[in-house]
C-alpha cells in the first residue's frame, strides 16, 4: 500500500466513528445531487469512496429494488460506520481502492463520488479506472456537499489556482480520463460536476 493509501486511511479512520454527527444535515444535498445523475429503475451504480455510506440511501431510491448499488472505500472503519448506520441494506459494501476496482469494464451505469477527487493519488489515471468500470454513455458525478470557496474558508484554507476541482482544470482532466464534462456547479452550498463516458 502506498504513502498516499496509508494517509488516507489514517485521515478517515480517524474522524470515521463521528463522521455523520459532523455532517449531519447533508442528506438533501445528497439526494439532490444523485437526482441530477438521472438513474433509472434497474441501474447499477457505484459510490466510490462511499466513506460512511451516505449516499446509499438516494442511490437505492433511484434504482429500485431491482438496481444495484455498491459503495466501494479504501477505509475499514468508515465501511463499519456504515453498517453501524444500517446503510449496508441500501447497497453491498466493498473494501477496495477506487484505483483498482474488483469490477467487469462497463459494468456500471453510473459512479457517485462525493469529496473523493481531493484524495486520489493520481487523479488522471484513479478517473481513467472509473471510466473503465462503466458503459459508453455512462455518468459519472463528483459532488462535495459545500462549494470549494465555503470549504477552504471552513479549512482556513484560500482557494489555490491548481485546485483540481476547479473547471479549467477539472474540464481537461476529465477529457484526458475518458469523460466529457457536460455541467459544472461550484456554489456555496454544494459543488457538482457532472461528466459522461465517452465511446
């Protein structure tokens, strides 16, 4: 496991027991977020870097019972701290590093990805593999439930010109991945971009 796995897993174990009291009125920026991915009864989605499983719940409502939904993440105590909150019922959890998923290529409809793009090691070839794992024509959504100005202002942080998630960079990043970006919102109450697989 490399420096940047042991990092992040040492950040996340951490904070993984008091994650959800932290945040605890996300869930409509969640849902609202998944809505814009447009699933369908019968889909099959993936939340990588699912953390404590908060997304899961939207995710089985807009798949149905017939969907799939898995939540993949690197930590095992925030994959604990999502079967202590009962998500595992929405979706099957999977301890697994987004940089190597134990998927079929294009075997997904969609990824959901809240907050992981500022924990990818090498975001180009971490988004090329998620690209991988799902259809031509599939979507995929980075979303962070607060904007990147009210995040660093909450880190005591300025936002930096290379901030990854912002749209020149994020744009071509994605292109470079295997997607094509088609919206871009970074407000003070949430950030999401949305992006489709290219052929």
């Amino acid at each position: 496991m490399s420096d940047d796995h042991t990092h992040v897993q040492e950040f996340f174990t951490a904070r993984a027991a008091a994650w959800d009291s932290r945040f605890p009125d996300d869930a409509p920026a969640f849902a609202a977020a998944v809505a814009e991915l447009g699933l369908r009864e019968g889909d099959r989605v993936l939340d990588a870097g699912c953390g404590t499983g908060r997304a899961l719940p939207s995710l089985r409502a807009a798949v149905g019972p017939s969907g799939v939904v898995l939540g993949a993440d690197l930590t095992p105590a925030m994959l604990e701290a999502a079967v202590r909150a009962g998500r595992d019922s929405d979706g099957r959890l999977l301890l697994a590093d987004v940089a190597a998923l134990p998927l079929r290529p294009e075997s997904l409809d969609a990824v959901f990805a809240a907050g992981l793009i500022a924990h990818l090691p090498d975001p180009a070839k971490n988004l090329r593999e998620l690209a991988r794992v799902v259809r031509p024509g599939g979507m995929l959504a980075l979303f962070h439930p607060i904007g990147r100005a009210a995040l660093a202002a909450r880190q005591g942080r300025q936002i930096t010109p290379d901030d990854l998630r912002a749209e020149p960079n994020l744009r071509p990043l994605l292109a470079g991945s295997g997607w094509r970006m088609t919206s871009y919102v970074d407000e003070d109450d949430r950030f999401l971009a949305l992006a489709v697989r290219k052929s």
